[in-house]
C-alpha cells in the first residue's frame, strides 16, 4: 500500500493496494461479538471498538486484539492502533493481517524503523505475500534506504511484470532514490496495463508532475474531472506556467515566439493569482506563483515591472530565491540600474545552492554590471578570477583527453574583453589572436575581436573578422550589431540602415540593438556647432592681438541621400593691435560628402574685414588608405588662416595644406602637414608641423600622452604688416593627461592636463624657451550634446620679445 509521503517528499504518493482482510477465528463464540464484527465489517464500528475498549487486557485473547487493531485501523484512529499493539500485542502471536496492519500504520506516522521491523517479522511468516514485500518495498524507500528499495521492486516486477501495482511500488521507489524519468517509465508501465484505475491514474498524473511535464499531466487530468484534489490541481497549473518561463528564455525559430510563449506564462499567473490569492490555505503557492511570475515578466521585456514587483514582495519580507534573484538583477541591468544589479549578481554567484554549471553565465553578468557601474578594474578581477578557475577540457570516463570545456572558452573570451574594456588592449589584442586560433568557427569570440580592433582605431581589421563570423551565423544578432557600429566608423551609412533595420525588427527589446538605433538617429540630426575663444597678450601681442575675442557658429543639415551635408555658418573676430583694432566678419555656405575612406568639402564665403568686402572659397578632402595611413588636402581662397593682423591691414591670402597621418593604434599617431599660402602684399609663406603622441599610461578612467610638436616657417618678404619672421622653428614636448571624473553610459565628464617645455628660433633673433600650460573640462551627455573649456597659458618670444598669452576656448557641439 502507497500513502502519505513526508512533507518534504518531491509529492504525497497516495495509492491503495486493496487486500481483503478476513478476520481470524475469535476466541467467544459468542454470537453478539459475532454481531459486532459483522457491523464493523460493514463500516459501523463504533459498537465493536467500545466493547474491545472495554475487555480487561488480562482477559484478551490474541485474536481479540488482533481484531482490535483491525478494526481500529478501518476507522482510522492510527494512535489506537499503535496504542494497543505497544501496550497488548507486542509479545502476543499477532496474525499476520494484524502485523500488517500494525506496519503498515507505523508508515503512515512516518516511524520508518518500526514499520520496517513489523513488516520483517510478518514477512518471516509468509515470505512470499505479495502486499508485505511491497510494504516493505514502500517503508525503505521512506527510509532513505532507496538503493534496496529498488533492488526489492525490480525483483517483484521481474517476477509478475503485468502487475500494475509493483510497477507502481518501483516507480515510487525510483522516485525516492531521485531518478523521476525511470519512475516515470514504471507509472506509465502501470498505467498501460490499468489506466481505468483511478489510484493508477492519480499516481501516472503525480509521476509526470515530478518529471516536470505538467502540460499531459494537466490534459489527462482533464479526462478524470474531479480526480485530483484541488491542491494538486492548482500547483500542476502553477507548474505549467513555470515551465512556460523556461521555455520563454529558450532560443526558438524567431525572437517573437518567445514572447508568445511568456504571455501565455503571464496568463496563466494572472488567472491563478485572481483565483487562489482570496484563499488563505493558498499563502504559499500564491507567492511561488508571484516570485515565478517575474520570470515570464523578464522573458517579455517587462523589466520595470519585474522591479516594481519585486520591491512589492521585498516590502512584504520575501525573500527570493536564487533563480528569481537572477531574474531581478537582469532586470535592474536592463533599466540601467547597475549598482542595484551587481549586489543582487554578487549574491546568485555565492549562494549556497548554485548551479556550478550556471558559474560563468552569473559571473559574466556580475563583470558586465560592474562594468556598467563604472567599476572596470574591479569588473577586470572577477572576469580574471573566472577565466583561472575554469579548465580547458572536462575529463570524461573512456577518454584519455577529455573533452574541451565550453566553460572555459567562454570565460577565456570575457577575460580577454575586461582587458578591452580596462584599456589594455594589447592584451586583448593578444588573448583574442589566441583564441580565434582555438575557436575560429566562434561567432561570439570573432565578435569580441572585432570590438577590439574598433576599440584600437582599425575599422577595417574589424570588417574582416566580422564577415569570417558571418560565414558561420550571417544573422546572429551580436555579430549585426557589431557590423552596424563598424559601418557608422567606416561611414557606411546604407548597410548601417540595412542592419539596424533588421536587428531592430527582430528584438526591439535587446538594449545593444537599442543602442545602435540610437546612434543611427543621431547622426540623421542635424548638427549645431560653436566656438568661442578670448585670450589676453602681455608683452606686445605680435600675433593674435593683446587682446582678443572671437566666435564661430556652424550648422550642418540632416543627412541628404546618406551621403551628403548643406552646412552654413557665420562669425566674428576682434583684436587690438598697436596700429588699432581689427574686425572680421565672415558667412559660410557649403556642402559636405561623407563616404567610406572619404569625407569631401566645398565652401564659398564672404568676409568683411579692414576696408571692405570680400569672396572666398575652400575646397578640401581626407582620404583613407588604410586603418593606418590617411591623407588629405585643401586649396583656399582668402584663407581662414590669414591673420586678422594682415586683413585688418587690407591683406589677404590665398593657399592650401596636404597632409599625411600614420596611427598606429590608439596611442600612437604622427602627423605631417605643409601649408605654402601667397599674402596680396608678395609675401609667400611655406609652413610645416609634425605632430605627434604616444601613450605611455591607460586605465579605463586615466590616459597619459607624451605629445610633441616641431614647427617651421619660412616667409620670403622681410617686413610685413603682421608678424612675418624670415623663418623660425620651434620644438615643444608636452605630457597630457585626460582624467575621468564621472562616467555612466552615454554621460562623461572628464578633465584635461597638458605642460610643455621647448624651444623657439626666429631667424636674427636668439633661440628662447617655450613654456605651456593648460587646463580643461570635456562633458557628454546623451550623445547629442558635447561642451569643453580649456585655458591656456603659454609664454614665448616674439621678435626677440617674450610675450604670455594666456587663452580661453569654449566648444559646444549640439545635435538636434
């Protein structure tokens, strides 16, 4: 006989093993007891119990109480009948009914040892009754002794296997020893050869509950109306909505099926909870169903809903388990909450019951929102620690290598990511190589490479090992988000529409393809640009005037046809000088096109300058060789360059630049650009600037430069109204430095140190010193605004004279 499991079981197994039970011959022949156990027979047995409740214990018989503990057991009064075994059968020869019936009440009061011992002693009698061996069958297997149970029920089934009840005596057993597919197996064995047998129905429908299959369970349920309690009934419905949940956090056929399968998770909570949460017996299956529920609320991209409701069950003193503290961090994660989502990370990866094959998914989500809290260094450990405790093959019985370690690959991956995240990207560089030599047919690895490579200015290297992912997964989301980013680098704004249109029809939830989308509209905005400087000479101001002020304002239309920008502009400048003060107005008007390797602009202009009016024009290009070589030019006339020293003296200029650019990576660049330009007064003019940076410090929140600049100049006229050395040549090193003071997502507010110290030759003048110092602050906020303040101070000679300027800039770049 199965019944009544411990609470803690997987279930309550409920299942009877009719027997008919005869009573022995008593001991009166007295035809009034006679009478008695016939009504007791037949379910009154009040009348029996009270007279053998009454007879002395001295004056029983062995059959009278043998009768006792039958009787009393019918009626169910389970203490009586371990009452009367304990104080006045326990030495008396017992029938072996009674005995059973004795065991068989010790199980129900879960008293394992006791009943495992009655059912021996009844089993000396008659080893091979059947409903004794599966008593016994039934009573080890609640008592933690599965692997004998087992063994005892496969030899019952070996020896009748079309009896239903041993097969569901094994599958009970199997259930206690955790095997709930080979249980299963058994109760369906059972179920073919007794399905019209409510008790094998009941316990075939419990066995597919532990199988976690609640969908049949639930339809053959249905065909039993009235069958199943109405506990069980409700936790199998809350089982298949759980299942649900799973199932909506599972890769199907398209991204919109696994929302189709969370709103019917979501339906089914809200049924249940609208049913059961009035019934206080329902307390507990209630908040299962409300903690199980936010799962199919972050599988559907309801994330603030998943945080209003947990904070809901939080306040009521829920405390979550690790599975749904998963759920509420990714959660937080997603609404860009990523100090609340850390902790929550933190403790899914340290509790007691996680699941080491869920280490690397939990610990990469804990780097990603350290990440995001701006906290790369310490997101840099835990990535690290991840990667040396993972191991590269996972040795197997029967094979001498193992196999590789999906695990291990994965954390080496995220490793050599927090290295690019954490501004070591030669390191990344390296570990990337490394394991695309390992891995090449990894998608998700060649995507992290690319990352990498547009990390180090290489847009075209990123190209390349996008398309070699692209042959194994060509509409893996990850690898067309990464191609959407590398075309708005290489200014391929029609494939950057073709992915971003695609990606956002599939998962329009998915915050990376959110992010691409947002940088496609902002470069469709329109573009505001202005610039203000002042500045302030002691010592004579050859150059810029003593005193100086000047604006500039811009404005580029929305893209026109992808490639193309109107832009138009105006602005003003003033300086004194010693024979007085300058003005110079100027209006812009011009068109802009943006290609891959290209950009491309013409201009015409009118200025105002001096003693009248004039028109300029400029045209001028930048090519890309390469992600290391670049080149460009210009050709202006009436250059912006003319000093307004010389048009205040109603000189103009016309001239042009080339230039060529070698970088190397992100920390190394070098530039060189010539200028000749011919002054209306006959003067040529020749210049040359190299300039160059190499970084010598990275971390995600600092970067240090070692900058230097050499300049030179030649001017064929000797005396001009604005200041004309015959040559001149300068040398001037410098350290920069860029701080980060706050950092989150697409808002940065960082400063900005350089010094200098150099040299500067004028032709008949002494060679002197050069020194610089400046101090700014850059701030970005949501992609469409950008603003800086530097000020300067540098102190030179002049004409033999030192002179110290000292400078303000301010820029702003808006996008609207």
């Amino acid at each position: 006989m199965l019944r009544n499991l411990p609470p803690s079981g997987p279930g309550r197994l409920r299942l009877l093993i009719a027997c008919t039970l005869l009573l022995p011959t008593l001991a009166l022949a007295d035809s009034a007891y006679d009478s008695l156990i016939k009504q007791a027979r037949t379910g009154n047995y009040g009348p029996a119990l009270d007279l053998l409740r009454q007879l002395p214990a001295a004056r029983q018989t062995s059959g009278q109480v043998s009768d006792h503990l039958l009787i009393a057991s019918w009626a169910r009064q389970d203490d009586e009948v371990l009452k009367v075994y304990e104080t006045q059968g326990r030495q008396r020869q017992l029938t072996t009914q009674a005995l059973a019936t004795v065991a068989r009440t010790y199980r129900n009061q879960q008293r394992w040892e006791l009943a495992e011992g009655v059912y021996r002693q009844a089993l000396s009698r008659e080893p091979n009754n059947p409903n004794l061996q599966l008593g016994l069958v039934l009573t080890l297997a609640d008592a933690d002794k599965a692997g004998e149970a087992v063994q005892g029920a496969r030899t019952l089934v070996a020896a009748k296997p079309d009896d239903a009840q041993r097969r569901m005596a094994l599958g009970y057993a199997l259930s206690r020893a955790g095997s709930p597919f080979e249980a299963l197996f058994e109760f369906d064995q059972a179920f073919i050869r007794a399905g019209d047998q409510p008790d094998v129905v009941r316990e075939y429908i419990n066995a597919l509950q532990r199988a976690r299959l609640p969908e049949p369970a639930l339809r053959l349920s249905a065909r039993h109306p009235g069958l199943l309690d109405p506990v069980t009934q409700r936790r199998l419905e809350g089982d298949l909505a759980a299942e649900r949940v799973r199932l909506a956090e599972f890769p199907t056929r398209s991204e919109s099926e696994r929302y189709v399968i969370a709103d019917r998770a979501l339906k089914d909570y809200d049924q249940l909870l609208a049913t059961w949460t009035p019934d206080a017996s329902a307390h507990d299956d209630v908040v299962r169903w409300r903690i199980d529920r936010l799962g199919a609320l972050k599988a559907r991209a309801r994330t603030a809903e998943v945080i209003r409701d947990y904070e809901v069950l939080q306040g009521q003193g829920v405390q979550l388990p690790t599975y749904a503290q998963r759920w509420v961090a990714a959660a937080y994660l997603d609404q860009r909450l990523p100090e609340k989502a850390a902790p929550l990370y933190r403790q899914v990866v340290s509790a007691p019951d996680a699941d080491p094959s869920n280490q690397v998914v939990d610990s990469t989500a804990l780097y990603y929102a350290m990440l995001e809290n701006d906290q790369a260094n310490e997101a840099r450990v835990v990535a690290d620690h991840l990667a040396n405790t993972q191991i590269p093959r996972v040795e197997l019985k029967g094979l001498t290598l193992g196999n590789p370690n999906d695990a291990w690959l994965d954390a080496q991956q995220l490793a050599a990511q927090a290295a690019t995240y954490g501004a070591d990207l030669p390191a990344s560089e390296k570990s990337l190589a490394s394991l695309v030599r390992t891995s090449p047919g990894n998608v998700g690895i060649r995507v992290a490479q690319a990352d990498m490579f547009r990390a180090r200015a290489w847009p075209r290297h990123a190209e390349i090992a996008l398309k070699d992912a692209e042959n194994q997964a060509p509409r893996n989301i990850d690898l067309e988000v990464s191609q959407g980013y590398n075309a708005l680098n290489l200014q391929e704004w029609r494939q950057l529409d073709a992915l971003a249109d695609d990606v956002v029809a599939r998962t329009p939830e998915n915050r990376q393809v959110q992010r691409l989308q947002r940088l496609r509209k902002v470069h469709e905005m329109a573009e505001l640009r202005i610039e203000t400087e002042t500045g302030r000479s002691h010592g004579g101001g050859a150059v810029s005037g003593s005193r100086d002020w000047g604006i500039e304002t811009l404005l580029y239309s929305p893209p026109i046809d992808e490639d193309w920008r109107i832009f138009g502009g105006i602005g003003y400048a003033t300086a004194d000088f010693e024979e007085g003060t300058g003005h110079h107005r100027w209006q812009r008007l011009g068109v802009e096109r943006r290609t891959r390797d290209m950009t491309l602009e013409a201009e015409v202009s009118n200025h105002s300058y001096g003693k009248g009016t004039k028109q300029g024009a400029r045209l001028a290009i930048a090519r890309d060789i390469n992600d290391h070589w670049q080149y460009g030019g210009s050709l202006d006339y009436l250059a912006a360059s003319t000093p307004l020293r010389a048009l205040n003296a109603n000189v103009t200029a016309n001239g042009g630049s080339g230039f060529i650019r070698w970088r190397a990576n992100e920390s190394r660049e070098w530039k060189l650009a010539l200028s000749p330009s011919h002054f209306s007064d006959g003067n040529d003019r020749v210049e040359a600037l190299l300039t160059g940076r190499e970084g010598v410090y990275r971390s995600p929140g600092v970067q240090v430069d070692l900058g230097l600049e050499v300049a030179t100049s030649r001017n064929s006229k000797k005396e001009a109204a604005y200041f004309n050395p015959r040559s001149d040549f300068s040398v001037l090193p410098t350290v920069n430095v860029n701080h980060v003071l706050y950092n989150r997502y697409e808002t940065q507010w960082s400063q900005q140190f350089q010094v200098g110290a150099g040299t500067y030759s004028q032709h008949d003048y002494a060679t002197g010193g050069v020194g610089m110092l400046s101090y700014g602050q850059r701030y970005r906020w949501n992609d469409v605004v950008e603003t800086g303040a530097n000020l300067s101070w540098i102190n030179r000679p002049y004409d033999g004279e030192r002179e110290s300027d000292v400078r303000l800039i301010v820029d702003l770049t808006y996008r609207f």
